[in-house]
C-alpha cells in the first residue's frame, strides 16, 4: 500500500545507476528459482526484464522480474 510517507521517500531516494554487473543474471535465476519453488505451478515462465537484462548497459542495480500465467 502507497502511503504518503511512502511516496515521499521514493520522491527523495537518490538514484543510483551502476556499470553493468554480470552478476546480475545470476541474481535474477536465483530468484526466479524461488518464485518456482514458493508457488508452483503458478507461472508459465519468469522472465528478467528491465535495464540489468541487458548486457552492458548502466542501470539501477534492481532486478525486474516478470511473470507469466
């Protein structure tokens, strides 16, 4: 749930951009893997999706997932 505190926390939060991590694919099997075991059957695929997907590029060190029904 947004809150107004919430909100304006995200409002301040710095941003931080980093050279691509080629840790990062790893990162996100691992969690895929755990959405796979917490909820089986639940999803067709879980991708990783977002700036750290893509080789080379400088990006918010967070991983995004997408999952598929």
């Amino acid at each position: 749930m947004l809150t107004d505190d919430s909100l304006a926390r995200a409002i301040e939060e710095e941003v931080r951009l980093e050279p691509h991590n080629s840790g990062w694919a790893a990162q996100f099997v691992v969690e895929r893997d755990q959405f796979f075991a917490v909820l089986p059957g639940r999803f067709i695929a879980i991708e990783h999706v977002g700036s750290t997907a893509v080789p080379g590029l400088t990006a918010k060190p967070i991983i995004d997932i997408l999952g598929g029904q």
